[in-house]
C-alpha cells in the first residue's frame, strides 16, 4: 500500500472530512471519499505512476478548493532479498 499524508487546513470552516483523487498513469482517477483523516492508503501496483489532490469538505457539505496535484511518484520493484 502506498501512505500520502496532508496537512489540515487552518483558516476557514471546520474541516468535516476529506476528498482525495489519486491520477494513476494519468489517465484513470480514483476518487475516495469520506476520509475522516489526513492520510490516505491505497494499493498501488509496481511500474505506475500516481498522483494525488485533497480538498476538504464541510459539514454543511460545502467542498474547499483543491490542492495542487503531487508530483508524480512511481512504485519500483523492490530490491531482491535472500531468505
């Protein structure tokens, strides 16, 4: 699984949760929804790349502007090990 991580806002209404979309190879966009904190996990496959954007939502359901995309990060295989 890959972590990302954000800072919460700290000017304007009280953050109720969060929206995250991860661009994968950027094509496809997952959306998540509902994220109650300010870290994300999701799987990811070797050889892609992502990229990620929040925005914070309100209770009233009012959604925040969008964050400025990651950059890009690709998962690489992981170095070969012995048992």
């Amino acid at each position: 699984d890959e972590v990302y991580s954000w800072t919460a806002p700290t000017s304007g209404a009280p953050v109720h949760h969060y929206v995250a979309q991860v661009l994968v190879n950027r094509t496809d966009t997952l959306v998540f929804h509902d994220l109650s904190t300010t870290t994300l996990r999701f799987p990811a496959e070797y050889g892609d790349d992502y990229m990620v954007r929040v925005a914070a939502v309100t209770a009233d359901n009012r959604q925040g502007p969008w964050s400025n995309w990651s950059v890009p990060y690709m998962v690489e295989a992981e170095t070969p090990g012995f048992n």
